[in-house]
C-alpha cells in the first residue's frame, strides 16, 4: 500500500468525492439501477435544506459535488440548486439520462462554468441499450448529446456501465464520444439496487473481465472510469488512479432524503453512517460516524491475506460483495484470480435493501388468504 | 536561466489535510495531492514576486530539504496548479 493510500484510509476532514442524489424520481426504470429509483420520497430535502447543505459542503472545502439521482432534472428547483453550487465554488458533476435536455437547457448547461454532465448510455445501439435502460433511451441519450455538442458543450461525458452485452463495443463507444466531441466515462456494474436482480445476467464474465483490464491499459489516459476497475489490477499492470475502495474515507453518498451512506453503491442500512438533518449536519455524520471511524480502520485482509495479488486488488468492492451474499473480508466477485466464483458457491443469503423507490414495486411473496364462509 | 517567481495559479483552491493538502483546479478540473506539509507551506507562501528561493528560506526549509521541495514544485506547475509569472 502507498503512503498515500495508507493515509487516505484513514479519512480526511470532508470527502473528496461527494455523491449526492437530488431524488429518487425517475422517469426511466433501468435493470441496473443502483438507487431502486422511480418515484419521488415525500422526504426529499426541500430547496432551502439543498441550498443549505451547499452552504455547509463549500465551508467544508467540499471542491465539487457529483449529483445524480434519479433524474435530477426532474426536480423543479434543479437549476437553482446546481448555480448556487457553481456560482459558490463547489463545482457540479451531474449525471442525466437526457430527457430533459432540450435546446434551452442544453444551452443554458453549456453557459455554465465549473459545471459536467454525464449522459448515461449502456450500448452503442438501441438494442443492446435499451434493454437495460428502456425503450427509446438510447435515442434520448443521443439527441441529448447532440443537442449540447450544438450548444458548443465541450467535453460533456457519455457514461457507460460495462455489462456483458457492451465489452465488445468499447471500440465503438469511444469512437461515438470522440465524433460528440465527448469524453467517454465507463464504470463497472454493481449488484446494487435493481441491480441485485441483474447483475447475475448483466456482469462481465471472467475472460470479459480480461478483456477490460487490456482496453483500460491501452485507453485508459483517454477514458474516465471513476478508479472503479482496480479489482482487475490482479490481472497483472495496476490501472491509472487511486486504487482503493473509497467508502466512508474519501468518498460518501447523500440520498435524496438526506440519508448519509459510505458510498453511491450501498443504498442499505448497515451503510447508513447518519443523516444531514441530524445536530451537526452533514460535517458531524463525516467526522463522528462509528460506521466511518469503523470503515477508516486497517481492514483485515481475511480470505484473501494469502493471495500475491491482495496488494494491488486490496480485495475489490464492498458493495459487490455485500449485495451478493459475500464477506466483506473475502475476495470480490468478479475476483479475476478465480475466487469469486468459489465464494460466490457457498456464499450465504443476498442481503436486500429496505429503501427502493422502484415504481413497480419488487414481487412480494404471496400471503394465502383463506375465505372462511358462515 | 535564473527562475520566475512562482504563484498558486488563481483558478487553484487548496484545502488542507493531515497528510498536507487537497489542491483541485476549477478550470482543468484536476485534483492533485501536496503529500508534505513542507510543501504546503511553500505553496502557500508564493506570491507570485518573490523568487522561490527566498520563499524556501523564509519558510525555513533546510537546505538539504531544498531539492525535493523544488521537484514538487516543478511537478505543481506541469500539472497546472502552480504557475509561473514573468518577473
């Protein structure tokens, strides 16, 4: 582990990388959601608690937010929320599915400075698109990303998960960024969310997984990833970035109701570290939380203290494992040394998170009702 | 050729920590790590008209110590977060 690594466990005053999910309304229903997003909580931090909690990031020295949701575009107050941000030195990084991008908006986005949006788009065609974002969405994406390249955006991101249907088209996918004038984003699925139920359909399979790690080694100085591949680093070459798992050190999520979590994938509450409403706000949960003091620890390295590669691949994401019924001091599972699956053959019960906005509700098991006649 | 003086480039925000300090520029959008408290101080001391040697001397830095500071400073300003001014 580097110094740097080393100290960056141990926590810093604010986070670096803030997620912030202005709401859980949502227009789309994605398999892989990671908030079980789609209807709006009655909850949700009204305009003042938002404009607020700004307020409280920037005298933190928060430098900038990652907003998302749900489709953050969707809140009314939205523009009003992200220019206070930008206009009090905490820059913005928004994530959208694009339907709300229309000429207006597109260009009001491009006027703005310390302001990033990030198109969300799984597949290069409409197919492989849209039968994990809906029907339709990959054209939304498009002309969303078109409508801001003609609004002289510079830069904006497309964002892709990389599932099992979309490894062969990163080529592809870069190619359609750099003709946008566009970065390319790609991150890696999690089993979080609607995703629980996805991910064993949707995640990359282990010579996929190969295939990743070599296209991030020969792209990876053109390609944003948010450091969230550093389980194929036991692949061999370490990939570029910060190779840790951040979660409640140098990272953390705000849910739409003000709900603090360790990070964006653990929408859970064994995650939970505290909420912005509680005495001393947001700055007390990130510095008081047991659950972030806990996760600030030197972890014990657990089944996977005898592997070479444990150093490099520092026993991959939390939440993969959390969400797929693993322990959290055992390999990953998508571990590429082969560990993953014989964990994931004895692993126990997958935890499933109480919070879920989905707008059809997941199927609960029948109760029998018995008809008694007099 | 003899340096010009150095400054903390204005689109710079720094935010201390305990390994140092967190340094993001707004415009390029990069986050860089000042891993010692040493070169914290110097960043910090850049006025953009004195000459970093006397800024190294004012801050205390032993002599010994100098060359390092001076590598990280170069690596600040190829990454954009320090910058130079024309004397």
């Amino acid at each position: 582990m580097t110094a740097l690594v080393d100290q960056l466990s141990r926590g810093l005053m604010a986070p670096i990388c803030l997620t912030w999910e202005l709401t859980y309304a949502c227009n789309l229903d994605c398999v892989h959601c990671l908030s079980s997003s789609g209807r709006r909580d009655p909850r949700e931090l009204s305009t003042a608690e938002a404009i607020a909690l700004v307020d409280e990031l920037r005298g933190l020295g928060v430098f900038y937010v990652n907003i998302g949701g749900g489709e953050p575009m969707i809140r009314r107050d939205f523009f009003t929320i992200v220019e206070h941000a930008t206009s009090n030195g905490v820059g913005v990084k928004f994530s959208t599915n694009g339907t709300f991008i229309d000429e207006a908006a597109a260009k009001r986005i491009a006027s703005m400075d310390y302001l990033d949006v990030q198109i969300s788009i799984d597949g290069l065609d409409p197919d492989t698109n849209d039968a994990v974002r809906g029907t339709g969405t990959h054209e939304t994406a498009l002309r969303a990303a078109r409508r801001l390249a003609a609004a002289g955006m510079r830069d904006f991101k497309l964002s892709v998960v990389v599932t099992r249907h979309n490894v062969d088209q990163l080529d592809g996918l870069l190619a359609l960024a750099d003709s946008l004038g566009a970065q390319l984003r790609v991150t890696r699925l999690r089993p979080s969310g609607r995703g629980a139920q996805s991910w064993d359909d949707l995640h990359p399979t282990d010579a996929q997984q190969r295939v990743i790690h070599r296209w991030l080694l020969d792209h990876g100085d053109r390609v944003l990833t948010g450091d969230s591949f550093f389980h194929l680093n036991a692949l061999g070459e370490s990939l570029p970035g910060l190779n840790m798992c951040g979660a409640g050190r140098v990272v953390c999520l705000v849910d739409p109701v003000g709900d603090v979590y360790a990070c964006p994938f653990v929408i859970h509450e064994q995650f939970k570290a505290g909420n912005t409403r509680d005495q001393g706000g947001f700055t007390a949960v990130w510095r008081e939380s047991t659950l972030f003091a806990d996760l600030r620890e030197p972890g014990s390295a657990g089944a996977c203290a005898s592997c070479g590669a444990y150093d490099v691949c520092r026993g991959g994401c939390m939440a993969a494992k959390f969400f797929t019924g693993l322990p959290l001091d055992g390999p990953d599972p998508e571990c590429v040394g082969g560990e993953g699956e014989r964990a994931l053959a004895i692993a126990g019960p997958r935890p499933v998170s109480d919070v879920d906005h989905s707008r059809r509700p997941r199927p609960i098991t029948p109760v029998p009702v018995v008809l008694v006649t007099k | 050729m003899d340096r010009t003086a150095l400054r903390l480039d204005p689109g710079v925000a720094l935010r201390p920590e305990p390994f140092g300090a967190l340094a993001y520029h707004y415009g390029t959008r990069r986050l860089v790590f000042l891993k010692h408290p040493d070169v914290v101080r110097v960043v910090e001391g850049l006025d953009g008209s004195t000459p970093t040697s006397e800024v190294l001397e004012s801050c205390g830095i032993p002599a010994d110590r100098q060359p390092a500071i001076e590598r990280a400073l170069d690596a600040l300003v190829r990454s954009g977060i320090v910058s130079e001014v024309a004397a």
